[in-house]
C-alpha cells in the first residue's frame, strides 16, 4: 500500500500494552524516557483531537494495569479500554480490531511495550490489512537489544514506518505558528526535550 501522509484528520493512535508491568521489562531505552514520550503522545491526541485505542493483556497478572499517568491522561479511552485476556497479538482480537475500524481512520499511530512482543505483530497484521503505520520506537521497548533490533527490521521490512516521538509531532503539527502548534512546541520543551538541550536555547525549531 503507498504511504500517505499522516494528519490530525486521517489518523489514530494505538497504544499497547503500556501497563506497569510490562513496562519494568524495557531495557533498551530509559523507562522514564519512554514514560514520558508514551504522555506526550497522549497529549498530542488529546490536543489535535486524534482518537486513541487503548489495549492492556492479562491485567490481573504480573503485567498490572495500563501505567496511572495514561489513564489519566485519557480517561475516556482508558475506560472502554481493550482488555485481552491473553491474545499476544492485539490484532486478532476481534474487540481491538473493531475499535480501531470505528475510528475510520486509514493511518495507524503505534506505540507498544514490549516492541518485540506486543507492538511487532499488530503493526505488521495492520499493513497487511491495508492500513498505513508508522511505529514510534521511543515510545515503546524491549528486554534485549537484539530482540528490538530484529522486532525493527522485520517491521521496516513488512512496510512499517518507523518513527520516534519528536518526529511524528512534527509531522502532524505542520505548522508550530498555529494555536496547536504553540501548544504542542509546549509540549516538547515541557514532555519530551530533556533539559540540558533546553537550556540556553530559545527554540529548537
């Protein structure tokens, strides 16, 4: 399928499995680094009025409830939230994939915890469903740094886009001098930059 542009209008956002759990199993990248882009993607949603699917597996076990600041963040998709009772690729879960078709949305958002679990397979079950993805890899993580290497390649070999934080906001802003543009610049000076690179510096864009 060609790849189109993504745009506050042709997208939605899936976010997997960020559950608190799960998230303790990211080694790749600094947990409190992909805490804070998995918010701010959040944010970017609430602000540009993207709809958000969210999806939690086995929430009475180990892997615990989706991380409090998202639901938070997002309490209306927290609250019809997709609830797997073990399905370990969100695609085949009949409930998720309905969600995602009611958004009637032909861009999909993706972020997921772990990458070489849970956010690999429905990434590439949705392109080959026709959809059009980009994968936000510092939003998601995995234990092993091979496994999120090979989880990439097989994604980016599928057709997948893969894409970090900064970047897709970027894309979906377009233009920082609108009222959601401010907003999100905000957003990245606030969320997402850290404060070494924010110091001295009026605006990076």
């Amino acid at each position: 399928m060609k790849f189109s542009n993504f745009t506050q209008e042709n997208s939605a956002m899936l976010l997997i499995d960020h559950q608190v759990g799960t998230m303790k199993l990211i080694k790749n990248l600094p947990l409190t680094q992909v805490e804070k882009n998995t918010l701010a993607l959040a944010k970017v949603a609430k602000v540009l009025k993207i709809p958000v699917v969210l999806t939690s597996s086995q929430e009475e076990r180990f892997q615990g409830l989706l991380i409090t600041a998202l639901a938070q963040s997002l309490p209306e998709a927290y609250e019809v939230r997709i609830k797997r009772a073990g399905i370990v690729n969100a695609w085949d879960d009949e409930n998720f994939v309905q969600a995602v078709k009611d958004t009637n949305r032909t861009n999909l958002i993706m972020a997921g915890v772990t990458t070489d679990v849970c956010l690999v397979y429905p990434a590439i079950s949705a392109v080959r469903e026709g959809y059009s993805v980009q994968a936000v890899m510092d939003a998601s993580g995995s234990p092993f740094h091979l496994s999120e290497d090979l989880a990439r390649q097989r994604m980016r070999d599928s057709g997948v886009v893969l894409t970090a934080t900064i970047t897709l906001i970027a894309e979906l802003v377009k233009d920082w001098s609108r009222p959601e543009g401010v907003e999100l610049q905000q957003l990245l000076f606030s969320d997402v930059l850290p404060p070494e690179f924010i110091e001295g510096t009026s605006t990076p864009y």
